[in-house]
C-alpha cells in the first residue's frame, strides 16, 4: 500500500480524531487508492511522485491540451473560458496530477446538491496504468462525499472507460442520457 502525505490530516481515534505529530507534511495510508483524511492549505497530497491539487487558471490551457492528448472527446465547453468559470465556481472540484513537473491527469466534479458527477477523468497517454486515475477518482469522491453526495454518476463515452468505471465498485445504469447545447 503506498503511502500518502497530506498536509493537515487527522488520524481516526475511535469516534474522535487527533492530529498527527510531526508539523506541516502529514503521512496517511491510502486503502486502494482513496484517502480518508481532512485536508489544510494548500489542499494537495502527494503519493510517490504524484501530486493531486485544485486547478488554478494558469492551469487551463494545458489542461485543454492534455484532453486532447489524452482522446477526450471535444465539447463546445472546452475552451479556457469555460474552463476559468468552472474553477471559479465549482470550489474546488477540478483536480490536477503532476509528476515530475508535469500535469499528467485531471478530473472533473460536478454537485447539484442532489448527487454527484464525475467528469473529464483524463490520463497522459505516458502515465497510464499507474494508479493516477485511482487516486483522483479517491480524492474527487472524497471531496463530493463532503459536500454530501450519498451518490456519485460517472460519465464515460469510451470501451476503455467502461471497464475502468467497472473495475471499481460503480455499476453501469440503465438511465439514458440526453443534452442540450447552448452556443
């Protein structure tokens, strides 16, 4: 099991939690890929090279390119506008990975304070197959749970993203999705 530091966190002490020693960085062991653990700051955590924060603006124009990089399908909401706006609105629920410098992974949250979304969970082609996906899922689900989502939809429009979505506990569901495009 990798472990995870996480500025802040709190170790569970039966229905109580107490802070970790040692100042600043905290050490928390990560259960398949998903952290339990409050957050201070600069709200980031890092497990064995990668770092997962929130999305800032300077991010949104290589956020844009790793999509594309990564075969994210193209939406007329792609744009460092929309981007921007997201950031500014959603509080939080644009994640970036980096590893050694570099942006190699994003997600999306979405909560409309009935449940929860997930959005754009994009890899760089290079980093695939190495837990980055598991860990923004565990730290993007993290966050929804906190807003009070009981239940989190997962959007994916891919064969490979089926089988990623189904490999953790989410089920496929028979709803039909439909959208509506405003220019």
């Amino acid at each position: 099991m990798p472990a995870v530091r996480i500025q802040g966190a709190q170790e569970p002490r039966g229905d109580k939690t107490r802070p970790l020693g040692l100042a600043g960085w905290r050490v928390c062991l990560v259960n398949l890929g998903l952290v339990f653990a409050n957050r201070a700051a600069d709200d980031s955590t890092t497990m064995n090279g990668l770092r997962i924060r929130e999305g800032q603006h300077e991010d949104c124009d290589s956020v844009l390119a790793l999509w594309r990089l990564a075969g994210v399908r193209p939406s007329v909401t792609d744009t460092p506008e929309r981007l921007r706006l997201f950031i500014e609105k959603s509080g939080g629920l644009l994640l970036v990975a980096e590893a050694a410098g570099q942006r190699v992974g994003t997600v999306l949250g979405g909560w409309d304070q009935w449940r929860g979304h997930i959005y754009r969970l994009a890899v760089h082609p290079d980093y695939r197959r190495r837990g980055i996906a598991r860990a923004l899922v565990g730290e993007i689900e993290r966050r929804l749970q906190d807003r009070g989502a009981a239940r989190i939809y997962a959007l994916t429009y891919t064969e490979d993203g089926a089988a990623f979505w189904a490999s953790l506990p989410y089920e496929r569901t028979s709803d039909t999705a439909y959208v509506r495009t405003f220019r």
